[in-house]
C-alpha cells in the first residue's frame, strides 16, 4: 500500500485551527502554546512528521490547503 508523509513546521504555526477543524482525528489544537500539534508525529529539528496511507490523503491535503500559513506539506514516501 502506498504511503505518504506529512509534515509540519510547527514553530511558524499561528495557531488558526483550520487543520484541526479539518482533520480533527489527527490534529490538536495545543493548551501550552495555542499552536497545531500533529498527533503522534516525529520532531526532527522543528519538523514535526508522520506517515500515512493513500486513503487519508484526501483530509491531510485539505489540511495543507487550508493552512494559511503553508507548514503543512505532503511528500509520497518511496520503499
């Protein structure tokens, strides 16, 4: 099954919520600092990123295209 990657720079997060209204299943909104947190996501030098499969493409773009800050972005991930 092919497997994507998104990926977020989250310190330039202005905290507007759009990704989570979108795909509330894998964003949250954080209590500490009020920016978006992708849930269960790695943090390699400030960019938060996990993977996921062809069928949640669809809410992680809308994600990205509703990010009015463009930190999210979307890579296919090659085996």
């Amino acid at each position: 099954m092919k497997q994507f990657t998104v990926t977020q720079q989250r310190e330039k997060c202005i905290g507007c919520n759009a990704c989570v209204e979108v795909y509330p299943e894998k964003w949250r909104m954080s209590q500490k600092d009020g920016k978006a947190t992708l849930v269960r996501a790695i943090n390699k030098k400030g960019f938060y990123s996990t993977t996921f499969h062809a069928h949640e493409w669809k809410a992680f773009n809308l994600a990205a295209q509703h990010c009015p800050v463009k930190i999210i972005n979307i890579s296919s991930k090659h085996d």
